[in-house]
C-alpha cells in the first residue's frame, strides 16, 4: 500500500536536499555562461588556434557522459594532489559541462542577427568591443533566453548525477531515504514531485523574462 | 553646418573570388553634392558605397576622403582600426534595411554613438538625439522601440542617428527600397532637406525621380563597370550609351500603367 504519511514526511529531509540541487545548478549555469562566452568567443575569433581549441573543447564535452567527466574529475585531482572539496568539484564539472552547450546556444544567437546590426555599429565607428557589448550580445542574449532557461532546467535534472561524488542533493538523499524507511516508491514519488516543482518554477521565471525581453 | 567632404575614387577593383565585382573605377564626388549611383542589380553600386566607409575593403586603388585614403595607409597595408574609426565618425550611413537596433528606443539608437563614439554624457547625447529626431519629424516616437515605427519612421530614425553624429558626408544604401510605396516620399523629403543644407550625399537608389530632382551628378553602372557620370538631364532624359538607354527604357515599362 501507498503510505501517504511516509510520502509526505519524506519532503521535508529532501526539500533541505533540495539546496544543494539548485546551488550546484544555478553556480554550474553561472559558471557555465562565463566560460561558454569565452569559449564561444575563442571560436568565433580570427585565430585559427583558439578557433581548434574552442571546436575541441565542444566536442569533449558533449561527447562524454557528465557522469563519466564527474568520475574523472572527482578521482584526477587527488591524483595530481589537489584536495578540493566534493561541492567544488560538482559545480566545477558541471559548469564546464555547461558551457560547451552555453557556448553553441550563444553561437547560434549571434549568427542568427542580420549582419546589418554590426555593420551599422561599424559605421559610426564604435570600437570592436563596443560593437559586441551594446550591440550583438544584448540582442544575442535576448534571443538565446528560451535556450538558456532550457538548459538550466537540463542542469537541474543532470545535478543528479553529482549524487555519485557523496553530495547529499535530492537524488542522493532520497537514496538514503528510502534505505532507511523502506519505503522507496513514496520517496522517489516525492524526489520526482521535487524536482517537477522547480523545474516548473524556473520555466515560470523564463516566460516572465521572456516576456520582459521581448520588444 | 560643419564643411562637407568630397571624396575621390581611383582606379578601385573589387573581386569575391574570381568575380569581379568594381572593375577600374574613378569617380569624383565633389562636396556639398548630391550623387547618385543608378543602374541594374548586381552592378557593384552598393559595393562601390561601401567601399567608402571601407564596410566593403577593396582590392587595389584608391579611395580618399578629403585626400586621405581609408581602409589603406599604403597600397596593400591596412590602416590601424582606431584610424579607421576615426575616418568613420565623420561618415554617416544609411541602410536599406534600416538596420536599427531593436533593443533600443528610436532616442537610444541616435544617443548611443554619440555616448560611445564621441564621448558625450548621457543627458547631453539624449538632448541632441532628440534635435535630430525632432529634425526627420519623429519628435514625437522618441521612446518607441523599433518594432513600434514604420519603415518610413525607421529609416528616419536611422537618418537622424547618422545626422546626429555631425557627418561630413552621407552615405545611403537603397534608402527607400525595402519601403512600402506610401512611405518612400517622407524618407525621400528628409533627404531633399538634407541636400538643400550643403551636406555631400553618395545615394544609391532605384527612385529615378529623385536622382531627377535632386542629385547634382548621376552614375551609372553596370556589371562592375562605370558606364556614365554626368548631370541628371542627360544620363536619365538624353543617356547616348545604349546600355543606359536599355536600362531606362526596362525602367518605365515597369513603371507604366
């Protein structure tokens, strides 16, 4: 039988779970935006080299598992000595996940504005870097939103995967959960009821941005 | 008004691959004249414009403003971008798709180069881009976005934002050919006035009532070729070339009902 009591109590120790779901998400997509720009930049540059450098970097990362890239990066860094706490590790490796995605979603935006906004900036004669921060990326970010939101959401489920580094987010603690109360079905229903609800936040927050934007 | 530039071409080709796009071309745009550049599509008149902003690089020859050559400090070394920049400001340009940035209200896309090219405070750029909007006659759309205008109030914002710069020379790209007809003759006014205060004008148009009218000199092109600089009169009502009397003739059979 379904317990409805053990579903409800199980909210409580995972909506505390629940924290570290949205702090690895929302530092991995803000982490993931400063590196995606850079990387989307270095493919978008003249430089042949930091055009290679950016292509490998996006086939890397999105040809291998997140679960495998957190396995590598979770047991390289005792390796080359480094003793970094198991949170940093997560966020690291999920932001660098991230931008090779972020990355893509930035080049597609940019290359969908009509060369006409750029040349106009030229025209008058703005600096390069005036041409990118007033013109192309505000128009850029504007139209990437959409992807963006979808992306965070991606990141949010994918967090999960950070369970297998020993970060007590809502996957893993309704893994322990369910150990405990022998109650798995109420306590993954309850897990799955977590996660819908702050998914169906943030694309809440994404429509009103969206709409917000939208000129 | 500030003093206009004139602006010599020489000898200029321009080729995307192996098509040859300007072929040898010299032209002389004298200051505080209307020229405009007239003849079939894919002649190379837009690409000659653009060659003079240096939006379109050239291959060899040269073109000069007020004797100074952009794009090029010698032939084949190019000109460090904050020269070019420089040569730039005084260079208003208009294009046919209005190229307005629509993340910005009409006052924000005339204040913004003013702000950032020419390093006035914010109060003092939104106080000239308003004389400039209230100049094209938008006094009243200030704070509407692009997507808020008419293609006739768009390219009268775009007008007023190369205007509020204080050009010595306009460029115009097809001003009015992505306009719907009822909202050609208020851009074409606009420009009539800025003629009528001195300001040199390059204009590539397809409005031959206006080359007409209003230009000093017209050129005609075609397949990358300067065929005909000479007044209005004679290039539209008494063209010698039959190439240009083809085009003309193509021009009103279109043109009649």
């Amino acid at each position: 039988m379904f317990s409805i009591s053990v579903f409800l109590e199980s909210f409580g120790p995972l909506f505390w779970a629940a924290r570290y779901t949205l702090l690895i998400s929302v530092l991995g997509i803000g982490l993931g935006l400063v590196i995606g720009t850079l990387i989307c930049a270095a493919r978008l540059s003249p430089y042949v080299w930091l055009r290679r450098f950016a292509m490998l970097w996006v086939s890397f990362l999105r040809g291998v598992p997140l679960l495998v890239q957190l396995l590598v990066f979770y047991y390289t860094l005792p390796v080359i000595g480094l003793d970094v706490p198991a949170m940093v590790a997560a966020v690291v490796t999920v932001g660098i996940c991230a931008s090779a995605y972020i990355s893509e979603i930035w080049r597609g935006a940019i290359a969908a504005l009509p060369k006409g906004q750029a040349e106009a900036a030229i025209a008058i004669g703005m600096t390069p870097q005036d041409v990118w921060i007033r013109v192309i990326l505000p128009q850029a970010f504007n139209l990437s939103l959409p992807a963006l939101i979808n992306e965070l959401i991606l990141l949010v489920k994918a967090s999960s995967l950070v369970s297998v580094v020993g970060i007590l987010e809502i996957t893993r603690a309704s893994q322990a959960q369910a150990a405990t109360t022998f109650r798995p079905l109420e306590v993954y229903i309850a897990a799955a009821c977590i996660y819908l609800l702050i998914n169906l936040c943030l694309a809440v927050l994404g429509r009103y941005l969206e709409h917000r934007t939208a000129i | 008004m500030v003093s206009a530039s004139s602006v010599e071409i020489r000898k200029v080709n321009k080729h995307y691959g192996t098509f040859h796009a300007l072929k040898d071309i010299d032209l002389v745009i004298p200051p505080g004249k209307v020229t405009c550049l007239i003849g079939p599509s894919g002649s190379g008149k837009s690409t000659l414009l653009r060659c003079v902003n240096f939006l379109e690089e050239y291959d060899s020859g040269e073109v000069l403003i007020d004797g100074t050559m952009i794009g090029y400090e010698a032939p084949g070394k190019k000109m460090p971008g904050r020269k070019l920049r420089e040569m730039r400001r005084s260079i208003g340009m208009v294009f046919q798709q209005f190229n307005l940035w629509p993340h910005m209200t009409a006052r924000e896309n005339v204040a913004e180069g003013l702000i950032r090219v020419r390093g006035l405070s914010k109060s003092e750029a939104h106080r000239r881009a308003a004389d400039a909007l209230a100049k094209v006659g938008l006094a009243d759309k200030m704070a509407n976005h692009p997507s808020r205008l008419s293609g006739g109030q768009q390219q009268r914002v775009a007008i007023a934002r190369a205007i509020a710069m204080e050009p010595r020379l306009m460029l115009f790209d097809e001003p009015t050919s992505a306009l719907d007809p009822e909202l050609v003759g208020e851009v074409l006014n606009v420009m009539k006035t800025l003629a009528s205060e001195g300001m040199t004008m390059v204009v590539v148009t397809h409005e031959m009532g206006f080359a007409a009218h209003v230009a000093d000199q017209v050129v005609f092109m075609e397949k990358g070729e300067l065929v005909g600089v000479d007044s209005p009169d004679r290039i539209l009502h008494h063209p010698e070339d039959a190439r240009i009397q083809s085009f003309l003739r193509t021009y009103h059979e279109r043109n009649s009902f």
